[in-house]
C-alpha cells in the first residue's frame, strides 16, 4: 500500500517554512491524539501518521533527501510501520513547541519549582445531632486529628539554623527532561523526588517532612436548621501545607439522628397521636407534643382515623431563612384490648341503637380507599 505525501499530510505547500510545519503538526497531533480519542484507531493511526510526516519535514537533511526521492529517500527512518510517537499525553506536545502555559501554568509551575509551598489536604469530619439539636443550633467542640506545619523548622523540613539545597539534578524543578529524538518528555526528578530541594540536615522533630501531627480543638457552630448531608466549610483548619504551603480547609458533614416521635421532611415534621372512640365521636382538646414541649390540638367531633391537623410554625427553621415549617399530626382511633363492666354495657347499649347504613355509598367509597 502506497505512502501518503508527508506535505499532504500535512496539509502545507512544499515551500512551508519550519514555523509553519511546526503548527500545522501540532494541530494535527492535538486533533489525533489518543488521550482525546480512547479506543479510536482511525485517529490513532493519522496521529501516527502525522509524527511521521513531522518527523521527515522538519530535519533539513530528511527533507531535501524526501524532496529528491520522495519516501525511498528516507526509507525506514522515518520510523515505519512501528513509529512510536512516543507522547505520553497531550501536555508534551505543548511542551514540545513552548506552550506549555496553555494548561492554566501547570508547565510553568514545573519550571518555576516543586519547591514551591503545596496546599495542605482538605480534611473531613462526620458529626451526628440530635433532631432538637438541629432545631436549636448549637455550638460543637472538636478533636481534629491532622498534620501541622512543624513550628520548630517552620515547615522546611531542615534543622534549625539549617535550610534546603536546590536540587542540582532538576535545578529546583522537581522534573527532568528526556529527549528522544526531536520528542520531549518530563520525569519525575529521581534525585529529589520532585521536591525540586534536597534536604541535608533535616530537622529532627519532624525527620525532614516538614510536617508533625497533632490534635486540634476546634469549637463549631452548628446554625440552626442544618439536615442530613449539610456541609459546613472551616477554611484552614484542614492539614498543614508542604513546604510551607496553605492549610486546606475542614469540611463538618452533619448527620441528624433519626428521631423517636417526629419524622422530617424539609422544614416540616410530622408525628402521629392515638384518640379514644370517645374523643373521635364527640370532639376534644388533647396536647400533642412538639419539639419546644407540647401544643394543644383540637378535635371536631366526628374525626375519622387517619385525618390530618396542621400545627403552625411548630416545624423546622429553615435554614438560611426566617420563619419556621409546620407540625402535621395523624390522629389514630384505638380500640381497647380489655373492657371494664361498666365499658362493655355502655357499648352494649350504644351497639342497640347504633344505625350505620354500611351500603352508603359514601361509606363504601371510604372502604375503597382504604384498600387501594
């Protein structure tokens, strides 16, 4: 099968300077590349085809011998069928042809230094409240445990007096470059371990990590109003930085514990009280309990199980905002397991002359309901 024309390739004019080559390549080798294009082997195969072209172009000698002779004047070469590229991401093309700031400065923060301050690690607590807790807001105190900046090397990992060395290997990049033929490729710096410092006295309190853990007390407000899966954000308090860099931050995820009498929904909280026959036939006042103690609650004669009562602002605060949700109350008839004499004739009586039409059709619409 016959070669493509490397111009072609391409896409440049025989006359097309080095400057020119150089960025209709580095297109090509963006567009193609395999970090963009996973399991692609159509564009794997014209990025491949494309770092050949390049590689024949832009030697001066490959190219007046490719000029003269075409592809037999720079026979296997040019790298064949088994040229490897040899890019181990998109950002070494970018390095390649010195826009390596194209990646928001990552490049040049390699060659500005490893040395340079690290942020410290975020750092997680999980706290467990109790539902009045959540209703009222409290202040918490916590034990964190975390990594601090060592106070007696200030952070520099080096004893006391002492400081660190540049790393003569990478000059204080924390990287090393590795040329392969016109390719270029960052390392890890292995004399340094992409500190981009080398430490000779380290400090002996921290052994030269600049770091030492210990535990801080913290005390939290906790606002009123806060749920399940709330996160609240203590800028600072995470671990201390490497290399004198910043703390992170500590994030408190609350966790409200399930509740013996309220469930939650929102701002709202719901709860269910038990009435007599008596109370649900004739009406009545009873107290039903809210969070802050109890609250009196009316009953219209006639309430059937299950019926609803609203209690205002007797829910959750919002949090963030004024104002409170609502209490909603299920009333439950319950039926006496055991009767006294004097229940039983009472009932006895009221069974004689009770006249309840069962075949009602309001009556049997309620049934259905009940059942589905």
């Amino acid at each position: 099968m016959s070669k493509r024309d490397y111009y072609e390739i391409l896409s440049v004019t025989k006359t097309a300077t080095e400057t020119e080559i150089k960025a209709a390549y580095r297109k090509l080798a963006i567009q193609h590349h395999p970090d963009k294009n996973p399991d692609d082997h159509t564009a794997e195969e014209k990025f491949k085809e494309a770092a050949e072209a390049y590689s024949v172009l832009s030697d001066a000698q490959k190219r007046a011998a490719y000029d003269r002779f075409g592809h037999q004047g720079v026979g296997a070469g040019a790298g064949g069928a088994g040229f490897n590229p040899g890019f181990s991401n998109i950002e070494d093309i970018f390095d390649l042809f010195g826009f390596g700031d194209m990646f928001g400065g990552q490049q040049g923060g390699r060659a500005n230094g490893r040395s340079a301050g690290q942020r410290g690690a975020d750092l997680r607590y999980d706290l467990e409240i109790t539902l009045e807790e959540a209703a009222l807001g409290k202040d918490e105190k916590l034990r964190i445990p975390r990594l601090e900046k060592c106070d007696e090397c200030e952070g520099t990992g080096a004893e006391k007096g002492t400081k660190p060395e540049t790393c003569t290997t990478c000059q204080g990049s924390g990287q090393t470059r590795y040329q392969q033929g016109f390719f270029s490729v960052m390392r890890t710096c292995p004399n340094c371990g992409g500190r981009g410092q080398i430490i000779k006295n380290p400090c002996k309190k921290c052994r030269g990590a600049g770091r030492v853990e210990k535990e801080k007390s913290l005390e939290v407000k906790i606002p009123a109003g806060v749920e399940t899966g709330s996160r609240l954000r203590i800028t600072g308090e995470g671990e201390g930085g490497a290399n004198g860099g910043q703390s992170g931050d500590l994030y408190v995820v609350v966790h409200v514990a399930d509740h013996e009498i309220f469930e939650r929904q929102g701002a709202n909280l719901y709860s269910a009280v038990p009435i007599t026959f008596a109370q649900a036939a004739l009406g009545a006042e009873i107290k039903v309990k809210t969070l802050d103690g109890e609250e009196d609650l009316k009953i219209s004669a006639g309430t059937q199980t299950g019926t609803v009562f609203r209690v205002k602002s007797q829910g959750m605060p919002a949090l963030g905002n004024r104002g409170k949700g609502d209490l909603f109350v299920a009333v439950t008839l319950i039926t006496p397991k055991t009767l006294t004499k004097e229940q039983r004739k009472l009932l006895e009586q009221l069974a004689e002359i009770e006249d309840v039409d069962f075949q009602d059709a309001s009556f049997m619409d309620k049934v259905r309901n009940i059942f589905g």
